[in-house]
C-alpha cells in the first residue's frame, strides 16, 4: 500500500464554530443578546451576574446558562433572585463549547428572555478557543489577581469585547497598577471597554449597567 | 482535560477526511499548534492512543509544528519575540501590539493507505 498525504486545512475546532453559527442565528431570531462571561475563578462572574439580574430585571427578562464547575451552587443562587436558569454538565471540563450551549438553549424559554447571560467555566487558558454563539465576549479580571494577567494570557484579552475590572474596593490592600494593567489591555485590543467595578460594594457598576442596557435595546432595534 | 476536547475533535475530524478520500488506514496527522492554544503535544497524544483504539486512525503518528508567540507592531509593522512583561514594540516603543502567530489550531494533513 502506498501512503498518501491528503491536504486538510482546517481549524480542529472548525465544527464547535459551525455550531456556534447555528446557535447565534437562533439567538438573533429572538433578538435575545448574549452575553459569554470568562474569568480565573472567584474573579466574580457569579457575583456580576447577579447584580445585574438585581438591576436590570424589572425592565428585561434574563435567563443564564450556568457551566462553572461541577457543583449547582451559582445555579441556585441565580435562581433564588427568579431568573430562569440551566445548569450544563461539564463533566469536569475546563470551558463550554457551542454544543453544550445548544442543550442549554432547549432547556430555556427562549421566548421569553432578552438578555442571556452565559457562565463560562473558571479558567483563563482554553474558554475564549470556543464560540459559543454570543454578542459580546467579556472577561472579568480581579484585582487581587494582579496587573500583570495580560502577559499570561494575552489571547483571552484579545478577543474580550469587554473588560470587568472587578474587585476595586481592595485597591487599598494591593499593589494593582490600573494604569500599567490599561496600557497592555488597550494594545492587545484597542476596541476594548474597560469597567472597573466593585460587585461588593456597587462602585463602578451604574456604567456598565447603562452601556449593557444600551447593547440590549441596539439587539432590539 | 483540554487535551482530552481537543484530541477528540482532531480525530473526528481526521477519520471524516480519511473516510472522504477512502482510505483504510490513517498512518500519519500533521498538526499546526501554537504556544498560545493551550494544547500539550504529549498530552494529546496519550488520549489520541486511547481513543483512536480500533478506528483506521489507531497507531498514527502525531506530528505536531509548534508555533511561536509573536507580536506585531500595529504602527510600524514590526514582528517580534515578546520578552516576559516588555510587550512594547523593540523598533518604535508603541504598545499597540496584536498576537501574529502563537494561537494556531490546525489540521494540515494527513497520511493515509
Ligand atoms: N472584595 C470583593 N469581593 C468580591 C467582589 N466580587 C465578588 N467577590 C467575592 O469573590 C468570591 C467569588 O465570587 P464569584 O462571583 O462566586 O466568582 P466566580 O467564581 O467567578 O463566579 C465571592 O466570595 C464573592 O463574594 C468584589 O467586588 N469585591
Ligand atoms: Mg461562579
Ligand atoms: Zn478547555
Ligand atoms: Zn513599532
């Protein structure tokens, strides 16, 4: 037998973005904008998620799909304040992908809800590899995590649209330089907003409430 | 455990070309990987040879080119190596960099009978 080399060129994840395609237009069908929270954990995606929900949920309807870890936890916290939630099954992995969202999405009452929230799970390295069908990427960066996170994981900041700088009320207790922490943000990824804010304590949080508020109402049209 | 993802889509992938070309045995895959995917070669192969186990693809050989993180100047163009922490570009000193290369995730080839 003789060997042959076929050409391939092809993304190995080229069919989680096929699938997240086919998740987006479903979504933009009910003009339900989506949001996809990255973050190390404890950087405060469930804190985020909740405030939100506080704020917001008298004018919009917010669903979640939660996948952070193997526990319920932050599900049950999302759905003590009424927001309809799913909790996906990672089976230990370390970020969703498009077909797990897929799932999530026939478990949700899709005509009811205009803002998603999608809890991704806890890590920086491999969750901004998958598209999972979204509006708007966001990480959440922490200030007890340190200034110098870009350099570790530049690619996760390059492909955030928006940036949650959270944790601010520790500043005092820390030596987290915004200013040097801005500077590579910025270069990696000049079209990023950046919201430094304390789910704590509330500083910071009316600006990115308005600016989501504004994206939803864009998706409503 | 992102190894074991990664491992499973590039052998789906690799048995869905194989298959195309009717090809009964895959005896090669020509992988393209950057230092940025979070992907470790010995990693990938160690789940590749258990999930390959009685498909065409079992026993093939992973190649794997690695490619460098590299930065480019969004001014003047310039590529570089980034040194830890120094990401400003070495020729003009602007900080407005973008990842050139390092993030790649790709199935190039592969070798079939
Ligand atoms: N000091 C402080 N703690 C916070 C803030 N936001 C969240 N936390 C705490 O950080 C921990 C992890 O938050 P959580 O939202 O569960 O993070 P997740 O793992 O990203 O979902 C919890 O104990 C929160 O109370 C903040 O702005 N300031
Ligand atoms: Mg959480
Ligand atoms: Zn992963
Ligand atoms: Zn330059």
């Amino acid at each position: 037998m003789s060997i042959k080399v076929i050409q391939v060129g092809e993304k190995i994840l080229g069919k989680n973005e096929d699938k997240a395609a086919e998740n987006k237009k479903r979504l933009d069908g009910r003009k339900i904008l989506t949001v996809n929270i990255m973050s190390s954990p404890g950087a405060g995606k469930t804190s985020l998620i909740l405030s939100t929900i506080k704020q917001l949920s008298k004018k919009y309807k917010i669903a979640v799909i939660e996948g952070d870890v193997a526990s319920s936890v932050d599900a049950e916290k999302v759905n003590a304040v009424g927001a309809p939630v799913v909790q996906i099954n990672t089976q230990g992995g370390c970020h969703l992908d498009a077909f797990m969202v897929e799932e999530g999405l026939d478990n949700l009452p899709l005509d009811k809800v205009d803002l998603l929230f999608i809890e991704n799970v806890g890590n920086l390295i491999c969750p901004n590899n998958y598209l999972l069908g979204e509006d708007i990427r966001l990480m959440i960066a922490s200030l007890p995590e340190g200034d110098d996170k870009p350099y570790k994981y530049p690619a996760m900041f390059a492909d955030s649209d928006v940036v949650i700088l959270n944790k601010t009320d520790l500043q005092p207790y820390l030596d987290f330089k915004e200013k040097a922490f801005r500077q590579v943000v910025d270069g990696l990824n000049p079209d990023v907003i950046i919201f430094p804010v304390s789910c704590k304590t509330g500083v910071g949080m009316q600006e990115w409430f308005t600016w989501l508020e504004g994206k939803i109402k864009e998706k409503k049209g | 455990m992102h190894e074991a993802s990664i491992t499973e889509s590039m052998l789906s992938l690799a048995l869905e070309k194989a298959r195309e070309a009717k090809a009964a045995k895959v005896t090669g895959i020509n992988l393209v990987v950057g230092e940025l995917a979070g992907v470790v070669p010995d990693c990938v192969q160690f789940y590749f040879d258990v999930i390959s186990k009685n498909t065409m693809a079992e026993g093939a050989r992973l190649n794997f080119e690695i490619k460098p993180t590299q930065i480019k100047c969004r001014k003047c163009g310039n590529v570089f190596t980034p040194a830890d922490h120094k990401w400003e570009c070495p020729k003009c000193g602007d900080s407005n960099v973008e990842i050139a290369s390092g993030r790649e995730c790709y199935m190039e080839s592969i070798e079939v009978e």
